[in-house]
C-alpha cells in the first residue's frame, strides 16, 4: 500500500513539473504590468512555431478577467499558460479611472457572495480606492398601489445587501488583479475566427484545440473556455446549441444626479416593464429602465428636462398611487405567524430621491433569454453569457457569471491536483453539474417575474400585490428571499 501511495506522490510530482516546463506565453502583447520575462519561461511551440496554453480564455471582459484572476490565485492554477483573446483595446490600456469623471451608464450590482470572491482574490481592494456604493436597503413595490415590501439587510443580519459597481471599475479590478500576479498570461488583440481539434503527433499531449484569430496567426489550447458574451464565437464553433426568446422589451439605461444622496435600492413594476433606481454614490444613481421598444427609442432621443420629467413621474405617482403602509391591516393580516418579525415588516413606504440631473448618455439595449443546452465539450467550456442570459430585472446576469468563473477554476485546479487532463469533458461536466441547476433555477425565476408583470388584469393585479404584501410581513418568507438573492441560498422557497 505504501508502494502504491509513494508512486502515486512520484507520478503527481512529475505531472506538475512536465506542466512547468511546457508553459508558454505564445505570440501576443503582454498585459501592461505584467514580466516581460515571462514569456521566456517555459517556452514550448508545436508544431510550426505555433504556441500551446494550458488555457485559452475567448474574451476578455469581466467574467473572462474573473476566471484569469481566480486562476492566478491558487497555487494549483497560477503555474498556468494562460491566452487572453479579445481585441478590445481597453485590455492593453494602462489608462487608470479618474474618479472625478462622471459615472458610467453601465453598472453591475453584485451580491454579499460575489463580493467575498473577489475579496478572497485580492480584487476588492480596487473597487474600495474606486466610486462605488453599498446600499443595505431595498423597496418593491406595484403601480397600482396595492402593494409593496421593503428589504433590510439586518433582516439577515448582515451590514449590506450589495454593491452598485461601474462596469468599468469591476473590470479593472480584475484586470489589475491578473496584472500584479506570477501569472504567465499573453493578450492577443483580435478575434477568434475558427476553432479545430487537431489529434497531436506528440506523445506528450493528447487532442488540442487549435484557435485561429484574425490576424493570421494560431495557437493551441488545452482547455478553450469561451466567455465572449451571449453572441459567442466559441459557442458556435463547438456547435453548441442554445434555447431562448427575445422579450418585447428593451432596457435604457444612464446616470442621474439627485440633491441628496441615495442610499437605497429602488424597484417599481410598471404596466410595461419595471424602472430601477440604484445608487452609485456621490449624489449619483443609476437609471435601468425596461418598456416596450418604441417608448425606449422615443426616451431616448427626448430632451434632458422631458427625460427626467418621465423618470421622476415614473417613480412617483405616474400611472398609479403611492402603496398604503398599513393596506388590508398591516401585519395583523399575518398574526398567526410567529412573533419574530423582521425589522423591515415595521417600515413604511417611502418616496425616492427626487432626480434633478440627467449626468451620462442614454443607452438602450434589447432584452432576451437564453441558455446553453450545454455548457462543455471536448476542450471547450462555457461561462456567462455564453451560456445564458437573464432579464435584468434583478441584476443577478453578472454575479451568474462570476459563479461560472470561480467554480470553473476550482474545478481546473481539482484537475490538477489529480494529474487529469483539464480538458476532458468529464471533467467540465462537474463544473457544467454545480451551476447549470443554480443557473437554471434563477433563469425560471426572473423569466416568471418578467411574465407575471406584463399583464395588465384585475385579479392578477390583486395576486401579485398579496405576493408584495407577504414579502413584507411573512418574516420566513422575506429572510429566504434575501438570502437567496445574496447568493447564500440556491433554491428560494423550497429549502
């Protein structure tokens, strides 16, 4: 037994040092920040001078830059090869943010449970030094004034229940995080074109993807990880099918600029899509607006004043009253619960910050859903919106892919640690079995919401107020929906 343990030792020994010697940093551009040493170390070309990574990540934005830190950041996974494949210049820029310039229109707002991952990657430390604002504060409510229920992070007892982040400052955070770190990483500014398997004549490696890019120029990968958004090449390429539907929907979204400060989340379901106020500090809140595609074409070519005028009325007492605090009695409705109620139950309907300022562009996108039927292949694996995209109405699309990211790379490293070869199918399907259900679940969720409020009906109207109503006073009710949606909890309502 002890024989056979000793060789097992030997064998994982010489499996990590053959890894060593075979990474490559390839042709490309070098992060700004990164050794320019590095691309020495370990040097390995096959065949025709072409490079070989361990890892190709297709696109470079956030959830691509996540899994690339989180990668960095264990010591299974930071000896990696790693190609970073994305012609967005930003990649290679080392322009820091100006914190005095006014907010980007696009922003995220990540969770209790993504903000621990980037802490525990050294990448929050970023956002800190950088504009961002933690609200533990949420309100719901209807247009037709039947409902509404509030959200107090001391409801769980936590201190916060997110962060609104620029999109921009969360993407240099990992960026900067990748930067200062040992890992053997090259960018290469341009597009993938295609992707082959290609059986390897060398004893050494077994069936590589070969990724040819725009340029001309191709490189090898033993693991092809495509998180190039929710148009992916890489999708494609490994004909992966995908299931979904354009919603009538689109979203416009900016920046706006109050006379106070706004330290709430804001959310009001309107007859045609729901009207998000969240705020990014300094006065600053971001608008995300859903309606029909004709009314975000005409509010978004409408002056300033009219544009802040239909806000300010949309998250007023435009198309319906104000919700009653106390409506059908308050909470003696729900006496026969236990006495532990939330301390938000006890809190009134408030009326947001009025905006006075429109402080960015407009910007109106459509909305979809979809996912991926699967998330892997031989060779190939997919994150983000690669493999789903989700209604905005909550903002959970990014903090989905984040999740991707960092169980992706645990699953790499648990790879490693075995001597498996990273790019086996089996071994993505174990990633592909931890986040397809949460993935799925969540899809189900919001694409509920999103059909729940497009009808305009009576008695549904009266339902969906009493659904408000018991979030607000049903404390085992409100406590799962919080922690569900701080990413604590996978399956809302049923655990």
């Amino acid at each position: 037994m002890n024989r056979i343990t000793t060789r097992r030792v030997a064998f994982n020994i010489h499996v990590l040092k053959f890894a060593q010697r075979t990474l490559c940093s390839g042709a490309g551009a070098k992060l700004p920040g990164s050794d320019g040493d590095q691309s020495l170390t370990g040097k390995h070309e096959f065949p025709n001078n072409v490079p070989i990574y361990d890892v190709a990540i297709v696109g470079g934005g956030m959830v691509g830059m996540a899994l690339a830190c989180s990668l960095a950041s264990m010591p299974l996974t930071k000896q990696l090869s790693i190609a970073i494949i994305d012609s967005n210049p930003a990649l290679l820029s080392g322009d820091r943010i100006n914190k005095e310039d006014p907010p980007d229109p696009r922003v995220s707002t990540v969770t209790p449970a993504t903000i621990a991952l980037f802490k525990g990657v050294g990448a929050w430390q970023y956002i800190e030094e950088h504009r961002h604002a933690y609200f533990d504060k949420m309100q719901v409510w209807d247009y037709t004034g039947l409902g509404y229920t509030r959200y107090n992070a001391r409801d769980i007892n936590k201190e916060v229940l997110g962060c609104v982040v620029e999109n921009k400052v969360l993407h240099r955070s990992l960026l900067s995080c990748v930067q200062n770190s040992a890992l053997q990483k090259t960018i290469h500014p341009v597009r993938l074109s295609s992707m082959i398997l290609r059986p390897s004549s060398s004893s050494h490696h077994g069936d590589l993807a070969k990724l040819e890019l725009s340029d001309g120029s191709s490189l090898y990968a033993k693991l092809v990880v495509g998180a190039d958004g929710s148009k992916s090449r890489v999708r494609e390429l490994a004909g992966i099918d995908a299931t979904g539907w354009k919603y009538p929907q689109s979203a416009v979204i900016c920046t706006v600029e109050h006379m106070e400060q706004n330290q709430c989340a804001w959310q009001r379901f309107l007859p045609n899509g729901p009207i998000a106020l969240l705020p990014i500090g300094n006065k600053f809140s971001n608008i995300v607006w859903t309606m029909k595609p004709h009314e975000s074409s005409d509010r978004k070519s409408m002056t300033e004043v009219d544009f802040v005028k239909e806000v300010n009325h949309a998250l007023d007492s435009g198309y319906g009253p104000h919700p009653q605090s106390q409506l059908f009695g308050g909470g003696d409705v729900f006496s026969w619960l236990p006495a532990n109620m939330t301390k938000s139950a006890y809190e009134n309907f408030e009326i947001p910050p009025k905006v006075v300022k429109l402080a960015s562009e407009r910007m109106a996108f459509p909305l979809s859903l979809m996912h991926a039927n699967h998330y892997a292949s031989k060779r190939v694996v997919l994150i983000g919106d690669a493999a789903h995209t989700v209604h905005p109405l909550a903002g959970q699309g990014v903090n989905m892919g984040f999740g991707d990211a960092f169980s992706l790379s645990k699953v790499v490293a648990e790879s490693i640690a075995v001597g498996s070869d990273i790019g086996e199918v089996s071994l993505l399907r174990r990633y592909e079995s931890e986040r397809k259900p949460a993935n799925l679940t969540l899809m189900a969720i919001l694409d509920g919401f999103q059909k729940a409020y497009s009808v305009d009906f009576g008695p549904l109207n009266v339902l969906r107020a009493a659904a408000l109503h018991g979030a607000q006073y049903i404390s085992p009710l409100k406590r799962n929906i919080i922690e569900y949606a701080s990413g604590e909890q996978r399956f809302p309502l049923f655990s």
